[in-house]
C-alpha cells in the first residue's frame, strides 16, 4: 500500500480520470479505484521521462 497524500487536479483532468475509470469498470469484473486509475497513468507518463 502506498503513502496517503493529498493532491490538487484541475477539473479538466479529474473529468478525464473518471472516463477512464469509467470505462475500466466497464470491462473489469473488479472494482476500479480513483487511485488505481491516477497510479496507472501517473506510472505510463513518469515512462516518457528518463530520470
């Protein structure tokens, strides 16, 4: 489990979040948390960055 953290999204991007959580909810049979879906795309987009 990680950290518990408080973070600040524009309404655009919280819109977006949730479409794409709608749509995994919609072809998984588990449940989808908010956090799942920012992690995952936090996770592809920190990919396109080398550190």
């Amino acid at each position: 489990m990680g950290d518990r953290i408080t973070v600040v999204l524009n309404v655009g991007n919280i819109e977006k979040l949730r479409n794409i959580q709608a749509k995994m909810i919609r072809t998984s049979t588990k449940s989808i948390s908010f956090s799942h879906v920012l992690n995952l795309v936090v996770s592809e987009g920190l990919k396109k960055f080398k550190v």
